[in-house]
C-alpha cells in the first residue's frame, strides 16, 4: 500500500467511526428530548433556544436583521401584532 492509500484508509476509517458516532449522539438527542417532552417540556422550543446558544454573532446579526425587516414589512402592512 502507498502512502497515499495508507492516508486515505486512515481519512476513511476515521470518517466511518466519527460517522457511528454521530449516529449515537443522534440517538441520545432523540431520547432526551423524548424524556424532556413527557416531563412537559417543549422539544422545538428546546431545540430553539440550543440553536441561539450556539450560534454563531454573525448568525444571530443577520436574524436580526430579518426580523427587523420582516417587522417594517408587517407595519407596512398593518399586521404589526404578528409581532406581539
């Protein structure tokens, strides 16, 4: 095997166990929410606010932005309670 085959069945091996991985983070996810959602907590809600926590400023910045414009936009519209 070259060197170049070696480093490429390493990438791979690597890819193939950081893939099994992520399907068992994926399984706890899924059962915690489920354990959070018979407890009476809102998954989405949860997801939500996950979601903001590790977002990036930049990401937020541009939501932001969005929500302001998506704002003028009601307003022009006089649907401005969308926003209550």
């Amino acid at each position: 095997m070259t060197e170049s085959n070696t480093a490429l069945q390493s990438y791979i091996d690597r890819l193939v166990s950081l893939n099994k991985e992520k399907a068992q983070v994926a399984d706890l996810i899924k059962e915690l929410k489920s354990e959070a959602k018979n407890n009476g907590f809102d998954p989405t809600a949860m997801e939500e606010l996950v979601k903001r926590i590790l977002a990036s400023e930049e990401t937020l910045k541009k939501r932001r932005e969005k929500e302001d414009l998506a704002r003028i936009y009601a307003k022009a519209l006089n649907q401005i309670n969308l926003f209550d």
